[in-house]
C-alpha cells in the first residue's frame, strides 16, 4: 500500500519538544521533497518546513526558524520534524506531503501552503502546546 504515515504527536508544555516522523511505504521516499504542513481549524494550512530530495536544501517558516528542523533517513525511508521551544501557537494539526518537484521558493508556501503539489500526503497527527 502506498502511503505517508505520520507519527510523534502529542500534548507538551510551552517550551518542550516533538519529534514528528514520517514514514512511507510503496515508493522510495528519497527520490521525492517532502515538506510539513500544519493546519488549525478553519484556517489554512500553511506550510512549515521541506527538505530536498538531496537533503542538501532545507527550508523554514519564519515563525518556527531556529526552533525547528528537518531531516531525513533514507534506509528508513522516512522524514522528521524536530520540534524545539514549542509555544502554545505550534498546536495545529501536522501532516507531511511529498512531491517530485523541488521544495517551494515561493512565500505563499508558508503563507497558504500553495505551490506544493502533494504527490502524497499523510493523515496528520496533532501537537498540542499548553502554555
């Protein structure tokens, strides 16, 4: 079954940390960029981290830069988020998306999530920070 699956979630006090991961099965996912979404109801998700197929480019949303990174393990075939110094307004729902193109340049990718084509995406999983 071809398929993205998140895991790591959970509730954590203000300044904690997460490690979000996500894992695919069916396809390779080193040959794929894979970026992190987040999404809070009734607003749009925005787009929070992507990291090339290379691994060699990685890219930030200004509003978690310096507290959050993205890595990826080929012979797991899977992507992390790590997430440190979290703050009440990280709690959103997380999803992971792959696409073949490169990782998005554009600032509406952070703004809306737009410009990714989410070749394949995962279900999400939520992180909830409490002040």
């Amino acid at each position: 079954q071809v398929q993205l699956v998140e895991s790591g979630g959970g509730s954590v006090q203000a300044g904690g940390s997460l490690r979000l991961s996500c894992t695919a099965s069916g396809f390779t996912l080193e040959t794929y960029s894979v970026a992190w979404f987040r999404q809070v109801p009734g607003k749009d998700r925005e787009g929070v981290a992507c990291i090339s197929s290379s691994g060699g480019s990685r890219y930030f949303a200004a509003s978690v830069k310096g507290r959050f990174t993205i890595s990826r393990d080929s012979a797991k075939n899977t992507v992390y988020l790590h997430m440190e110094a979290l703050k009440p307004e990280d709690t959103a729902v997380y999803f992971c998306a792959a696409q073949m193109w490169g990782c998005p340049r554009k600032p509406s990718f952070y703004e809306d999530g737009s410009g990714f084509e989410l070749d394949y995406k995962g279900q999400g999983t939520q992180v909830a920070v409490s002040a």
